[in-house]
C-alpha cells in the first residue's frame, strides 16, 4: 500500500453550544510523532486523541490542533481565586528579581488556563462531539495521504519500467563485450609470448571472465525491481520495505558500474543510479 506521510485535514463543525474546528498536518518523518494545541477544557482528551491517531496513522510527524469557539458568552463564570492568587504573586516576585516594577494586565490574568471556569458547561457532549469531528478529519487526512501516494506509485512505477529497460541494454551488449575483451587479451598475449599453453589460456580466461560477468548483477537488480512492484500491491505500509530495496538496487548497480569493461554499461549504471536515488527521495515520503 502506497500511502504518502504528507497530508493535510480541516473539519469544523457548529454545536448549539458552539464551533469546533480539527487541522490536521502531517510531515514525514522515521516514526509517529504527533504535536497538539488544544484548548484547556480538551486537554484532559489527548490520551483519547493520540489513540484515535495512532489508529489511522502509521508513520509522519503530525500537528494537530483543535479550535474551539463558544456560542455564547458565559453566563456562570468561577474565579479559582488560589490560582489567581498564585499567578499574581508569581508576577511581582518575577517582576523584582529582575528590579521593575511589576504590571498586571487583570484581562491577562483571567485569560491564564484554569482561572475561569464555566460551570454551564456539560463536557461531555462537547467531548463527544471533538471525537467525532477528529474522526471526520482523519479520514480526509486518509483521503489526501492515499491521493498523494498514488501519485508516488506513478512515479516509482515509471522509474522502475526504465530501470528494466536500461537493464535490458546491459544485457543485450553482453555477449559483443565479451567478445571484445576475448580478443583484446589473446592480441596482447600473442605480443608478449610466442608459445602459449593454450588449455591453461582457456582457464585463465574463463577465470577473467566470471570476474567481469555482470550477469548476477543484472539478475538481482531484478529480481529487486520484482519486489519494489510486489510492495505496490502489498496491503501494509511500504515506505520501510521500499527503502530497504532502493538499498540494494544501489548496491547491484555500484557493483555493476565497479565491473564494466564498457563505456556503454558505464553509461547505463550511471543512468540506473540517477533513476534509484529519484525514487530513494521519494519513497522517504511513504508511510
């Protein structure tokens, strides 16, 4: 499953008690991180919401931020008067250690989290409510994410049909390299000795050609590209198996590069390396 760590959500909601509003970001990133801004009455909510996240989302850091604005203004508004107390003395002992003097602003003061209260308030629907809205906004998050992983697919899909055929070029030029490099050594080993044991020629050259064959090579890349097309369809999150495999697509063509005897297969390696370190970029962003 293709699923891209980069998303974005808004879901809002009108309540006879008031709005509620979820945004919902998400970055990638190696594991789950998640961020919230929520308002003071929903705090005691966020064990609930990183549960109902962790179930949609994987992988990706991820902000989340809850907005809430009331119908009305309070009708039964309690002061915490030790609170209040607390902050205020907490101001002027700030404000003498650093020798000014010290200026309460009193709507400040109210507005610090848990000075007010609304005692009209029944947080359990409101709480409800938020749970529903999220539900709402992580399934468009789903949405998106999955939106953008399908244009991923296209393009790892369109890198790896030239992965195969730039691999199939290899191939192809095989047997004329080898050809090649055959008559290059007999010419130079005719100039440097005139009686030559021609079985232990044989072997030697057969020694020399295993060496330089790049047959394994053009396999495994394969075989690997099978596998990146078989995690397509896989129903799990792909993005830790993809990258894996851009590894070892790496790996083969280094080794191939490292072997060419070939200005050609040369070419051809440096063009498949191109091709994977595109697709390692991309598969970065893969759940």
């Amino acid at each position: 499953m293709i699923r891209s760590m980069t998303g974005f959500a808004r879901q809002e909601q009108q309540f006879a008690w008031g709005q509620l509003a979820w945004e919902l970001k998400t970055v990638n990133h190696r594991y789950l991180e998640m961020s919230f801004r929520l308002p003071e009455d929903f705090r005691a909510a966020e064990g609930q919401f990183r549960q109902s996240i962790a179930a949609a989302v994987r992988r990706g850091k991820i902000e989340c931020g809850l907005h809430f604005r009331p119908a009305v203004a309070a009708t039964a508004l309690e002061v915490d008067n030790e609170l209040l107390e607390s902050v205020m003395r907490t101001v002027k002992h700030t404000a003498d250690r650093a020798g000014e003097r010290a200026r309460i602003n009193v709507v400040e003061l109210l507005r610090w989290p848990g000075v007010v209260r609304d005692n009209t308030r029944d947080m359990q629907p409101m709480l409800a409510a938020a749970h529903s809205v999220l539900e709402q906004s992580l399934a468009e998050l789903s949405k998106f994410r999955d939106s953008e992983g399908g244009r991923l697919r296209d393009a790892l899909e369109q890198r790896a049909g030239q992965l195969f055929g730039l691999s199939n070029r290899v191939e192809e030029r095989l047997p004329e390299i080898r050809a090649r490099m055959r008559a290059k050594l007999l010419e130079r080993i005719e100039q440097l000795v005139k009686e030559v044991d021609h079985n232990r020629l044989e072997q030697e050259l057969a020694m020399i050609a295993q060496r330089l064959d790049v047959d394994e090579e053009i396999d495994r890349l394969r075989g690997h590209l099978t596998e990146v097309r078989k995690t397509f369809a896989g129903s799990e999150p792909a993005g830790r198996r993809l990258d894996f495999l851009m590894q070892e697509l790496n790996r083969e063509v280094n080794t191939l590069s490292s072997k060419s005897q070939d200005i050609e297969t040369t070419r051809a390696a440096v063009d498949m390396k191109v091709l994977i370190e595109q697709m390692r970029e991309q598969v970065q962003n893969i759940e």
